[in-house]
C-alpha cells in the first residue's frame, strides 16, 4: 500500500489510465487505485462514530442513487469488526437519507456509489467511488 498526495486527483487518475495503457510493465505492479477525499483519526474502541461523522459529508451525492459501504481494514485485527461496521455506517446514512426525504436503496452487484472507507491503524480515509468512476478507470477497484 502506497499513500501519497497529490493536488488534482482527476489528473492523476487521467494520466494512470494513459500509463496504463502504454507501459506494459504497469499493470503488473499497480493492483488498484484510490482517491481518497477524506481522513479522519479514530479511536478503536469508538470507530463507529468518528467514521459515520465522516461519512455524513457524502449524503448529498448519495441522495437519489443506490449504494453500500465497504470497509477495507488493515490493522487492528480483532478490534475492528469490518462488516459491522460496513452495515452501521450503511444504517446510519440510510436513515439520514430518509430524514431527508429521500429513498435510499441497497445495491451490491451494480451501484451509483460505493462509499469507500480505508482504515491504516487508526487513521482512516474516505472516498466515493461511482459507477462512473469504475467504468471510466478500471483500476479504481472496490475490494
């Protein structure tokens, strides 16, 4: 795992997929790729909450569309729960979705967004990847 910053995201997603496409050495040493929006530290005794707080800041562009949580945990083994905490941070937009008005809905095998959680220790790093996304840049994976 590899973690870097860059000042345009959609740039680098542009000129990997060009790399990709060119260097054919490329594909063998890139697994996947993610553009993280937001961290967030975290205690593991409490992760729910610090990383539900986070996710909060995607509920508008998860309004009208399906979606789900995935959690992909490194560290902590044995203090953190992944699908549990998958389904209460799933619950916990779903029903302030609806307080909104709006209907959320479910989907795994083909969804609008996947609200992307990376945890390293407890640092945590929060994305939305959209279908769009996937299908624009293959090497944007969800676990």
């Amino acid at each position: 795992m590899l973690v870097g910053r860059v000042p345009d995201p959609d740039t680098v997603l542009d000129r990997v997929r060009d790399a990709l496409a060119s260097d054919l050495l490329l594909p063998t040493a890139l697994a996947r790729l993610v553009t993280v929006e937001r961290t967030v530290r975290f205690d593991a005794s409490d992760a729910a909450a610090a990383l539900t707080a986070a996710a909060e800041s995607f509920l508008d562009r998860l309004a009208g569309g399906s979606f789900y949580v995935r959690l992909e945990r490194r560290g902590l083994k044995g203090r953190l729960h992944s699908p549990t905490l998958e389904r209460d941070i799933g619950t916990h937009l779903w029903r302030a979705l609806e307080a909104r008005g709006d209907h959320p809905r479910v989907d795994f095998a083909d969804p609008d967004a996947v609200v992307l959680i990376e945890t390293l220790g407890e640092e945590g790093g929060l994305a939305i990847v959209t279908r769009a996304m996937r299908h624009a840049y293959p090497f944007v994976r969800v676990p």
